[in-house]
C-alpha cells in the first residue's frame, strides 16, 4: 500500500462501494459532524499533518496521535492547544510491564510525552494501568483489538471514545448487553 500513490489507492474500492478519500477530503467531510482522531504512522509528516488541520480549523475537535511518542511531541511544538493521544500497546497482561505495574508503565511510557489521551489495545491492557491514567487526568480511549472483551469495563475505566475496527460489531454486541453505564 505505501507503494501506492493517492490515485491509485482511490480506484481501490470498499465492499460498499466507497473509495479512499484523501486526508483533505476526509477532513472536509468531517468537519463539525465528529470528532476526527488522526494517527500519525509515518516520520516527517506532523508540519504537513498540523497545517492541513489547522487550515481547516478542524483542530480542536481533532486528537492526533500516534504509537511514536515524538510525533506527538513534535506535533505538540507546532500547534500545543490541539489534542493529542498516545497510542499503548505494550502496558499490561502478556507484555514486560505486567509483572511491574501500572505506575511504572504509566511514568516511563506516557508520562514523558504531551498530550490528554491514551489509546489503550489488547491484549496488553490491564486495570490498574488503567487506573493510573484515569488518576493523572488522561481520557481513555479503547483500542481497537477485541474491544467487545471490555466493554463491561467502559464505565470502571472511564472511557471517553472506543476506537474499534467494526463499529456496527460493537453497537450490536453492546446493544445485547444491557445498559454498560449504571443507573443512579
């Protein structure tokens, strides 16, 4: 795909039969109807990424982030009032910070970077990782991997956004689970 120019991409069609849209064309769309969260994957692209957002005055309800802790910082130096979020694949159950803890993942993974979110995935997620990002006033978006598997926790983990691969997947299972916020 990364061999593919934005022509060629856009003749590539959907099962539905939607195309590809180019960024500036995503953001057009978008714009005052949800609330874009833009991935950064690729080195050298935050000035061009933070212009085009900013162009179209999308940025404050845009998050931009990414699993590179320096695109968000560098991100961050261009434009500190947008929102930003680091993706963490890496802080619980299977992974080496299970067996020292949350704060500790936590301090050295999302600590020294800026930014108000945290995309947590599976299978490395664990409570009190969690906890401890709830606790340093970071909102917490879930990851995309198995998301059904927490989704009794969205109220626990204070979960602002679900970022989830097939969200008509996770509106019927959620719809077939009852309430997921508990009545007062």
């Amino acid at each position: 795909m990364s061999q593919l120019s934005l022509q060629e991409l856009q003749q590539c069609r959907f099962p539905d039969g939607q195309t590809i849209p180019s960024f500036e064309d995503l953001i057009e769309l978008t714009t005052g109807k949800i609330r874009l969260l833009v991935e950064l994957k690729a080195d050298g692209l935050e000035q061009t990424v933070m212009e085009m957002i900013r162009g179209h005055q999308f940025g404050e309800s845009a998050i931009i982030q990414s699993f590179k802790g320096r695109h968000i910082s560098r991100c961050h130096e261009i434009e500190p009032s947008y929102h930003f979020g680091l993706c963490i694949g890496l802080a619980g159950a299977r992974g080496p910070f299970s067996r020292v803890g949350g704060k500790w993942a936590y301090d050295r993974i999302v600590r020294p970077y800026p930014g108000d979110y945290v995309n947590v995935d599976w299978p490395l997620v664990t409570d009190e990782f969690i906890q401890v990002c709830n606790q340093h006033g970071k909102k917490v978006i879930l990851g995309a991997n198995s998301t059904e598997k927490y989704l009794d926790k969205l109220y626990s983990w204070q979960v602002v956004m679900i970022n989830a691969d097939d969200p008509g997947r996770i509106r019927e299972v959620a719809a077939g689970a009852g309430p997921l916020i508990p009545s007062d």
